[in-house]
C-alpha cells in the first residue's frame, strides 16, 4: 500500500504516511473519494511525463 499524497510505502495498519504524516484512508473510503484519487493519478502521470520531456530533451 502506498501513501495517496507522497507515493511512499506503508503498512495497511498505518493510519498516518511515516514520510508525510498525511492520514491514510481505510479501506471503506467513499466512490466519490476513489474517483478523486484516479483524477489525482492522471494528474500525476501527465506531470511525470511533461516534466521527463523537459529533463531528457
């Protein structure tokens, strides 16, 4: 499992990221919460890559 802001490691017991202190969500995390996340993660993705263009070319 991985911490939703900082993308670091954590134990499903933890209920706060060991590198951020951000709390965790459990398990019973509402749709509307998920779907937020996956917005969050393209987000991510379209960053990680604009910014691999800026660095590689």
């Amino acid at each position: 499992m991985h911490c939703s802001n900082c993308g670091s490691l954590v134990s499903k017991n933890d209920r706060f990221c060991g590198e951020c202190g951000n709390q965790l969500q459990t398990n019973s995390q509402s749709p509307e919460s998920s779907n937020n996340n996956n917005e969050r993660v393209e987000i991510f993705k379209q960053n990680v890559t604009q910014y691999s263009s800026n660095i590689f070319c």
